[in-house]
C-alpha cells in the first residue's frame, strides 16, 4: 500500500464500502473530497476516524498521511524517537528478519514464531 498514493488509496477504498452507515462523517465533508482528488492532504489527526470509517488498517493509512508531510528520513526519526526502545540485539534481529525478505515482512505463522522461539532459547544456551 505504501507505492499507492494516498489519494488513489482513498478512492479505492470509499468505492469498496458501501455508503450504508456513512452520512454525516467526515467522508461526506468537502475536505475530504479535495483530498481524494489530490487538492488537500488527509490530517494526521483525522487518520484513525477515516481508517475505521474505510474499513483499513490505521497505521499503513497513517503511514501514507505522514508521507504527504514528510520525507522518509524525517519518518524514520519519528519511528526511533517514538516507538518502543529496542535493544541494540533485537535491532539486530529485526535487521536479519528484514534482511531475509524480499518485501514486506508478512505476519509470522505458528512454525515461523515457534522456530524463532527455539533459536532465541538456543542463543541463550550457547
């Protein structure tokens, strides 16, 4: 989703649900058609109310808001200075998980959390 722009996102996702229970939220507002056509820029705060009302995942729509903001840079400052400190271990851990994927990490199955689990308790023992 992060290669789509937010705009094109936006529109794809108000054509996909239905206009059921939609009337009177911030969907129906002039602002947010100029942003769907690209004239205005989603607010950071209106973020979470919109994902809901789209039926998408928050933070990739959040991640799109940013990006119309802010450079990568200045995102991948936010992230550091806001998300939970890691360990400069289990930063080395997230580098290799990255590291092995083509793309986009994709949610851990059972077998992938178990077999992280017994490599964990193996680096302990070792």
């Amino acid at each position: 989703m992060i290669n789509t722009s937010i705009y094109q996102f936006l529109n794809d996702r108000r054509l996909a649900v239905t206009q059921v229970e939609n009337t009177g939220t911030f969907l129906d507002t002039r602002l947010f058609q100029m942003i769907r056509s690209g004239d205005a820029k989603l607010p950071l705060d209106r973020v979470e109310e919109v994902a809901d009302l789209l039926n998408c995942d928050k933070h990739e729509l959040f991640s799109m808001a940013m990006r119309q903001f802010y450079d990568d840079k200045a995102i991948s400052t936010f992230e550091r200075m806001l998300a939970t400190p890691l360990t400069s271990e289990e930063q080395e851990w997230l580098h290799i998980i990255r590291s092995a994927s083509d793309g986009p990490v994709a949610k851990p199955s059972v077998m992938a959390k178990r077999l992280v689990r017994a490599l964990a308790k193996t680096q302990g023992a070792v």
